[in-house]
C-alpha cells in the first residue's frame, strides 16, 4: 500500500486527515501529517518529514501532499522527491486525499495520478437552483 504524507501549514494536515477518516469511515494507517509553523527550520522539517516516509512505505512508495505551491511545505516536498519511490503533489485538498487514500492499494504512478485529477475534480462551481435563477 502506498504512503501517504501530509505536508502543510499549520493544522490543515490534520484537519484534513481526521476528514478523511471520518469520511471513509475506517482506519488509515498509512496516513501521517506534519505541520509546518512559521519559525520551523526547513531543514529540520525536511528530516522529520523523511522519519515518517521511511515509516509509512511498505516498499511500494509514498506519496506527499502539500498545500501551496511555492511555501516551505511544498518546498520540503520537493527536496524529498525520488522517483518512483517518493513523489509529491502540491493543492491538497479533501477531494484530492480521499481520491489517494481509495487509490493507495494501486502503484505510486497510479496514486499520483489519481491525486491529481481527484484535486482537480473536486473543485466545482455550484450551480443555483433553476427556480432560483429565474426569480
């Protein structure tokens, strides 16, 4: 089963960790999150960040999370990155890990794929009501 790491600002990995579970309604051991606060050393976030890949891959890889392209959770995702072993997809949202989670039996390539159109997928404008629109 693939890994998977939240990597965020703040509490957001959390939250949205504790969403999934209760969304799915089931156990989610190969989930793990790490927040990332304003006065953290990067480099220090980049090794507890390693400790927990190294503890959520069976073997077939993990896959990291991170919030927004270009801050320092996507930036420590980066640097984790090595091929076909640990790959990162920055814009989490809930869509998005739940999509991973139901995917995470399936190879890492997969996994990654599945993230990435479950954020996109999951982004949607709510239309208003037909009788509402007409009043």
């Amino acid at each position: 089963m693939v890994g998977i790491l939240l990597l965020t600002h703040y509490g957001l990995g959390e939250s949205l960790a504790e969403c999934a579970a209760h969304v799915l309604g089931r156990p989610l051991p190969q989930l793990r999150y790490l927040p990332v606060y304003r006065q953290d050393d990067p480099d220090v976030v980049l090794e507890r960040a390693r400790a927990l890949l190294h503890e959520i891959d069976t073997g077939t890889g993990a896959v990291v999370l991170s919030d927004i392209y270009g801050g320092t959770p996507s930036n420590v995702a980066y640097r984790l990155i090595v091929p076909g072993r640990f790959e990162a997809v920055a814009g989490v949202n809930l869509p998005m890990l739940v999509r991973t989670l139901n995917y995470s039996h399936e190879s890492l390539e997969i996994v990654v794929g599945k993230a990435v159109t479950g954020g996109l997928e999951g982004v949607m404008y709510i239309l208003p009501p037909v009788a509402n629109a007409i009043e």
